[in-house]
C-alpha cells in the first residue's frame, strides 16, 4: 500500500479548513453589529431584533414548528445567520467579525408537552449547547443575557413567584433544563467571572408567535370552528405577557452592569385558562367548542411574577393587559 507523504495530508488539511472558513465567512451579514442574539428567527428572538438594529442574529431554524414561519421572520428582520449555536468555531468567527460586545441567548428547545416525547432534543439544545456558548465566552469578558423559564418554579405554591424562592420541584424536563442553565451560568460566574443575568420568562404571546403555543393554536381552531382542548378543566392560571413587553425588559438588561442575577420578567397579573379563552372569543367573535381535559403531564396550576427586581433593576413596567394583546394578536392572525 502506497503512503501518502505526511505534507499532502497537512496541506489537504489546510484546505478543507480554508474551504470551511470560506463557507461560513460567506453566510455571514455585511453589516456594524455588537450584540449577538441567538435564536434570532425564533418569536422572541426576531422581536428583539426589531427593536434592536446594533444586533445580529443566528439560528439553526429546527423543525420544531413550522420552519417556513422562521424563515418569515428572518426575511422581515434581515439579520439572521443561519447556523447552531453548538458549532464553536462559527460562534467564535460570528463574535471575532462584528466584535460583539453582549449576546442575548435566545435559542433553545421549546415546550413543556414536547419534552416527553423527545427529551433527548432538551439535553442537547438547552444544556450542551449552553455549555458550549459559555466556553466559547468564559474568556472573552462579554456579557450574557439568556432566557430561562417560569417553569423553574414547578410546583411551587406560594405566589408571587420571586427570585428568592426555592426552585427544587420542576414539573417538567424542559424546566429541569431551564434550572440547569441558571445553575451553570453560576458555576461559570464562580470559576471564570463570567457575567450573566437569567430572565424568567412567563408565558410570552404576542404577533409572529409559536403556533404550539395555547393563544396561537386556541385562535386558529376558534376560528375554524375546531375544539380546543382545555386541560384541567380551565382551572389553571398563567401570567401571560406580552412581547413588547419582555422585549423592553430584555433591553433593558443591555443597558446595566451586573455579575450574576436572575430576573422575573412577567405581567404580575395572572388570569385563568377561562378568562384567557373568553377574550379570543370576543376578539374573534366566535364562540370556542372546549373539549374540557385532565390536568396535562408537566404541567402547573399557576404561574404569577413578583417583578418588583426587574423594576428596580432595569425600570421594568408592563403596560399591556391581557385582553389587548389578545387583540393585537388576532388582529395580526386575521392579516396573516
């Protein structure tokens, strides 16, 4: 058998390197950018960049849901990178080219139900991928931003949830995984001083949403005259906000120093499955079919945000109730 010098192989080597950084140099976006967001072309993603024009996003565009509503989203914004978050060397080329300063980590898998079909995609998604942004950060002095989850709070019961409460009952996988994220970017800040603020999201809606979601799938089969099933017989509550709203309290986060906290960002007002569908039906002007339900698997009774940190720390004030996002919602559904 013939070998093959030890020179062709390096410089063969060379060359599917050079091919490599070619390919992903030409993905990227022409443009003068200094925070990252990832998970850019996700819901909340895009509605940062909207608000945002000094960012840039990047996203795996998954088919966790209707892809085709992702690349939507990154055609309005125009600022969308495709690509994944585990891949280190395109992470490090992305902040190395535009010189970022913060990144607002966004992407993630998904879903409470989704979790106990597919828990594998959780592991990968929420916690590797995390591990392997805060490797590529550790160094960097760059400050990180990050959606975690109300869901952290599981089977808590005393309300409002507040920062300060134990969070040792998740419900769930994809809360468990959400924990994990707060635990490791503590681990991070306590090896490397690596800073970083956790939002607990609850329950975001608005335009351009997750058509998985209970607002968006509700609209569509009120609409179409379809069932909705309503679990729990409608006696669960959620602190529904709107995006505008968590889009402020995002950015509001860009514009402070800070080591390592977690954060609310909430309405602080919850309101019961039954009120929630009872302003679809009034803004739709139809009437819901409810095939009522067990309590779902994973699932919790309430979620209610005590925001009074994110207030003083970043002036955080939801201005949008419940049933008038609801509004702009089917407003934008019936033009879409």
């Amino acid at each position: 058998m013939k070998l093959i010098p030890l020179r062709n192989l390096v410089l063969v080597g060379t060359l599917l390197l050079l091919s490599y950084m070619i390919l992903v140099s030409e993905v990227l976006i022409e443009g003068t950018f200094d925070t990252l967001v990832t998970g850019g072309a996700g819901f909340v993603g895009h509605h940062v960049l909207m608000k945002m024009p000094n960012a840039v996003g990047i996203d795996s565009f998954n088919n966790y849901y209707d892809v085709s509503l992702k690349y939507k989203r990154a055609k309005i914004s125009g600022r969308v990178i495709e690509g994944n978050v585990c891949d280190i060397v395109l992470m490090r080329r992305i902040i190395h080219k535009y010189n970022i300063k913060k990144v607002i980590h966004l992407a993630a898998q998904a879903g409470v139900r989704y979790s106990l079909k597919n828990p594998q995609a959780y592991v990968k998604s929420n916690v590797e991928c995390f591990v392997q942004l805060l490797e590529v950060l550790k160094n960097l002095n760059i400050p990180l931003i990050y959606a975690s989850s109300s869901s952290v709070y599981g089977k808590n019961t005393k309300v409002p949830f507040s920062e300060t409460d134990p969070v040792i009952q998740p419900a769930s996988l994809y809360a468990a995984t959400k924990r994990e994220n707060e635990l490791l970017a503590h681990v991070y800040y306590n090896l490397y001083k690596q800073q970083s603020i956790g939002l607990r999201f609850f329950t975001v809606y608005g335009p351009m949403g997750r058509p998985d979601m209970a607002y968006f799938s509700f609209t569509k089969n009120i609409m179409e005259g379809k069932p909705i099933n309503v679990f729990n017989y409608g006696e669960v509550s959620r602190d529904f906000t709107y995006i505008d709203d968590i889009v402020n309290g995002i950015i509001g986060c860009t514009k402070i120093d800070f080591t390592y906290e977690i954060m609310n960002l909430g309405r602080g007002q919850p309101h019961t499955v039954g009120e929630f569908i009872r302003f679809i039906e009034k803004a739709t002007g139809k009437k819901a079919i409810k095939k009522m339900m067990p309590m779902a698997k994973g699932d919790v009774l309430i979620t209610y945000a005590n925001v009074s940190k994110a207030t003083t720390l970043v002036g955080y004030r939801p201005q949008v109730t419940l049933e008038d996002g609801i509004n702009k919602f089917v407003k934008w559904y019936k033009n879409n």
